[in-house]
C-alpha cells in the first residue's frame, strides 16, 4: 500500500477518463494573454513658472468699458454724437495743423455697432492676455503708442477715421513679436495662436480693402493706414520694451513629484525703456511734422 502523501497515482487514478485527458484545442477567437510589460519609470515631469504681473485684467475692462458707455452716449443723443465726431474724429488737415489730441479722441470713437462689437472683441481677445504677461503699465503704453501710430500714419497718408482699430493691432503686433520670441517656451500653443491672429488680421485688412475699392461717393471707408500704423507701432514697442523671457541656471522647485523652473524677464526694468520711447514718440513727431508740411488744405 502506498503512502497516503505518496503523490505516485493509484490504479484508479491512472484509468479515470481525465486522468489521461490530451490537451484541449484553443477557441480560435481566444486571445493570447497579454504580457505585462516591464514597468519602466515615467519621466519626471516639469513647469515653466511665468513671472506675472497682475491677476486680474483691470485695464482690458476699463478701456472696453470708456469705449462703450461713449459709444452708448452717442446712440442715445444726437446732439452728442455731432459734437463728438465734429470735435474728436481725425480729419487730418485739422490734426496737422494744431489740433492734435484728435490723434486720442478719435481712438474712442466708432461709427456703428459692427465697428464698437469687432474691436471691443478683439481688445478682450488680446488684452487679457497680455495684460497679465506684460504687466499694466507696459500693455497700456502698447495699446495708447501702438494707437497713436496708427492715428499719424493715418493723418501723414491724408486718411481720417475714428475707431480703437489702430491700437488693437498695436496689440496684436506685440503679441505676434512675444510669442515669437519664446516660440520654443510655448511650443505648439504658440504657433496656433499666431495662426489664428495672422489669419484674423488678415480677413481684416482684406475686408477693409473689399469695402475702400467698392465704397459709393460720401460713404464709409475702412482706415487700412491706421491699422498699419497701428501693427508696426505694436511689433516695434515690444521689440523695445516687451518681455525678455529667461529660465536662468537654478535648482528646480519640486510640487507633487513636478519640477518647477522659474523664469525671469530680463526687461523689466522701466529705466531701460526710456531711451527707447523717447526715440518712439520723437518718430512719430517728425511724421506729424511732414504731415503739417504735405497738407495743405482740408480737402
């Protein structure tokens, strides 16, 4: 008798119909089990900490809302609305000729519902933006000098017109400069930004070319001239003082198993950009200057 733990099978055991039993046949939809692949550690990720400089966009709102409660004011009163397009449009023969705050007046000015909705939506598309990275100051003196261009080129090329156009492609100049400059830090966000606002100001100016060649004697013209003024003066303010981002030598920041790297703006400095405005501002003199001189009369 065998071991009751001998584990050599008895009689019985060798002539149960299972115990010889060939292998069964696999389902041919039956799937091999998958092998576990090695576990391989994740790269550790990490962050770009951007300096900013505000939390809340106060000056977006407060230029949207001055451009809109002026825009209220001469819906609801004719006399008003005369006054203002005879005392703030830019008519280049008078803003030449002595009176030049029409450079600023007109920038708040619009001539209809589709004119105010397209800017006003454009300013909150760019200035939320780049209030926060550029800091308050910096995006006020893009927007006002960036406008201010676009209002001299306009009057130097005997074009007139009212509207914050030209300042919100100041706006978008500079932001087309800044995101291409740190194109690398942002990375494909940056690159369909871009696009987006290429493609936008270019159904812009292709629009405001469409409405100039086809307009009737006495209707209403687009000013091509001032957005111009307006994009150049952008993209050459934030050349001079836009942000510089730098991500110096450091040790990382370590938050939840992230690696945080921060980064600094190597132009914030307002000394710095003094030279650079005065050169800006003294440019646009001279252009009013030649303006004085090329026109002669107001018509």
């Amino acid at each position: 008798m065998s071991h009751p733990l001998d584990n050599t099978p008895s009689d019985e055991q060798a002539d149960h119909p299972l115990g010889n039993e060939e292998p069964r046949q696999r389902h041919p939809f039956a799937q091999d089990p998958q092998k576990r692949k090695p576990d391989v550690p994740e790269k550790p990720k990490q962050m770009i900490r951007l300096p900013r400089r505000i939390e809340k966009p106060y000056a977006t709102y407060t230029l949207l809302a001055i451009n809109v409660v002026i825009f209220v004011i001469g819906l609801v009163s004719n006399s008003a609305w005369e006054w203002l397009v005879v005392n703030g449009v830019n008519i280049p023969y008078y803003t030449a000729h002595g009176q030049i705050y029409r450079l600023v007046t007109s920038m708040f000015l619009h001539g209809n519902l589709a004119h105010i909705a397209f800017n006003m939506l454009a300013l909150l598309y760019l200035g939320r933006l780049l209030e926060s990275l550029f800091g308050r100051t910096r995006f006020l003196l893009i927007y006002f000098l960036g406008g201010l261009g676009g209002s001299v080129l306009g009057t130097l090329l005997n074009e007139g017109g009212l509207g914050a156009s030209g300042a919100v492609f100041a706006l978008w100049g500079g932001e087309l400069i800044y995101l291409y400059r740190n194109r690398e830090l942002y990375g494909g966000w940056a690159r369909q930004r871009m696009q987006q606002s290429l493609m936008l100001m270019g159904l812009n100016f292709a629009y405001g070319i469409f409405v100039n060649v086809n307009a009737q004697e006495g209707g209403t013209l687009i000013g091509n001239f001032a957005h111009l003024g307006g994009l150049i003066g952008g993209v050459l303010l934030t050349f001079m003082i836009g942000p510089r981002i730098h991500i110096p030598p450091q040790t990382p920041d370590v938050v939840n198993g992230i690696r945080i790297y921060n980064a600094e703006d190597t132009n914030d400095q307002p000394k710095g950009w003094l030279s650079w405005l005065a050169l800006y501002v003294l440019g646009l003199v001279i252009l009013m200057v030649a303006a004085g001189l090329i026109i002669t009369s107001p018509i």
